[in-house]
C-alpha cells in the first residue's frame, strides 16, 4: 500500500497536480487522497469505496491497471477473510406451557366474569326503568309528529217519523228500550244525582297499557289522572257526557270504551288527544299556532 502510494503520489507531481484539484474534479475528500498516499487504510472507508477510490485515482494519472491491480486483489482477499463478530445478546425466552390447567382457578376466572355480567345486565335495567318514570310528557312528544284532523265515529241513524207523525228517539246502546205504549213520567224540576262509576257511568273508559305511557285524563272536564303507566298496569275511568285521554305513547295502550275495543289511535311514541263521548270518540287535533305578528310600519297619515 505504502509502495503504491507513493508511485500515485510521484506521476500526480510530475503532472503538476495538487490533491485540492483531484477532490473538485471528483468529488471525492481530500483526506481520502492523502490516507492513499501515505498508506493509512484506517483513515479510509471499507472495502468497496477504497477499491473505487483507488481506481478514479489511477484512472486521472492515466496509469495502467496492472499498477494497482495487486493492491485491488489484496483488499478483497482481505475483506474476505475478516468475519465480522456480532456481539453476545441473550434472549430471555419464557418457558413452555405444560398443558396442564388449574381447574379451581379458571372455575373462579369464569365465575367472576359471569358475575360482572350480570351486574351490569342489572344496572342497565335499573338505569332504564328510572329513566321512564321520570320522563315527562313534553320529552315523549319530541318524538311525535303533528297530529291528524279529528276522526270521528258514524253518528247514529236519524229518528224516523210514527205512523202519529211525531218522532220516536233511538235510545244509545246499552239502555233498554220501553215497551210500546208505556208513558213516561213527567221528570222532576231538578235532575236526580248520578251514580259516576266506571261501570255504571254513561260514558266508560278502560285503559291497558301494553308499555310505558304517560296518561292524563279529564272527566267532565277535570283532571283525575295524571301519572305513568307501565305495561300490564290497567285504569278504569267514567263519566257523565265526556272523558278527554292524552296519551304520551298512543301505540302502547289499548283502549275500551264502552265495553267496546279501540283501535290504536297512533303509532308507537306519538302523542294524541282523544275525547270520548256516550255515542262516539274523536281525536283531538292540536292548535294551530299563531300567526307571526305583523311589524310593517304603518303609512304616515296625509294631510
């Protein structure tokens, strides 16, 4: 190496070459043409860009190969030669299953997991059913949708005229009829006091929620009910002339009135309004809202 340096050094001084102008030609570091010169392999990189640097040196004195080609021939038999080392590190490699279980201790892992189940099936429930006792009418009808027209039942058929040419009323369904011929007792100046029971009332309402339904409830116009019902839970209600239901779930309950089936009046989680009376049933439709008050200014008065 030290040889081979040495010759690379002389022709490049017979040129008149410096080792400043070789670097700016080649791009290579002018320390990397000094090491070569003088023979320090420490102070140059491995193998591959050694024999390559020694090369482009050559090539620029325009030297045969046969100059530097021993030296390209050692430093790879000598990087053969060299095996790397790579250093000591121990693995920490944890020990092989046996494939035998504790019993007792995987029966109390799986006990405690279905505990924990359980717990919180029992929390959501109790979450749940507190959350619908305290939920008020006006949450329920966030859900609901603007209510229908009334839906009145068919009226009863108009009395026909006697053969005497005066009109014979229809008695309502459920009262019974005179006999042809009886009179009728001149009533008295005041009326005598009825007996408003929900099974001998005129106007009778039974109510059988299917799930949780807020319910008010008017009977002749007052409030007598006014509370949640849950599914199974049942109210019987009568009334002179009317009995007005708001539901907070129409599709949750099932209505009877006068010992006949109502249909559902709405689907699940709406709101309505149903008034009843001794011969039919409407829904109540909402009130419309007011009109927007009108700010156009008004025109100054002419003279």
């Amino acid at each position: 190496m030290e040889k081979l340096g040495q010759i690379l050094r002389n022709e490049r001084e017979k040129r008149g070459l410096t080792i400043d102008a070789l670097a700016q030609q080649t791009r290579i570091n002018a320390l990397y043409f000094h090491a070569i010169e003088e023979g320090d392999r420490k102070s140059l990189p491995g193998g591959f860009f050694y024999r390559s640097f020694l090369r482009q040196y050559a090539r620029l004195l325009e030297l045969p190969e046969s100059v530097y080609q021993d030296e390209i021939a050692r430093s790879l038999e000598q990087e053969t030669q060299e095996i790397p080392s790579l250093p000591e590190r121990h693995i920490d490699v944890p020990p092989m299953p046996t494939g035998t279980t504790d019993r007792a201790a995987e029966t109390r892992r799986w006990v405690i997991r279905l505990a924990g189940l359980v717990a919180v099936v029992a929390l959501a429930t109790m979450l749940y059913t507190v959350y619908l006792r305290w939920r008020t009418p006006a949450e329920l009808a966030e859900n609901g949708v603007a209510e229908p027209p009334p839906i009145a039942m068919p009226a009863p058929p108009e009395p026909r005229p006697a053969p005497g040419g005066e009109a014979t009323p229809i008695p309502p369904p459920g009262n019974s009829q005179e006999p042809a011929g009886a009179t009728t007792p001149a009533s008295p100046a005041t009326a005598p006091e009825v007996d408003l029971t929900a099974d001998s009332a005129p106007v009778r309402l039974r109510l059988t929620a299917t799930e949780a339904v807020w319910v008010e409830v008017w009977t002749d116009g007052r409030r007598v009910f006014n509370n949640l019902m849950n599914a199974s839970d049942a109210r019987s209600f009568g009334a002179q002339a009317k009995i007005r239901v708001r539901l907070g779930n129409a599709g949750g309950m099932n209505l009877e009135w006068n010992g006949r089936a109502v249909e559902p009046v709405a689907p699940r989680g709406q709101v309505r309004t149903v008034e009843f009376g001794q011969d039919d049933f409407q829904v109540v439709a909402p009130a419309p809202p007011a009109p927007p008050a009108d700010t156009t200014p008004m025109p100054p008065a002419s003279a």
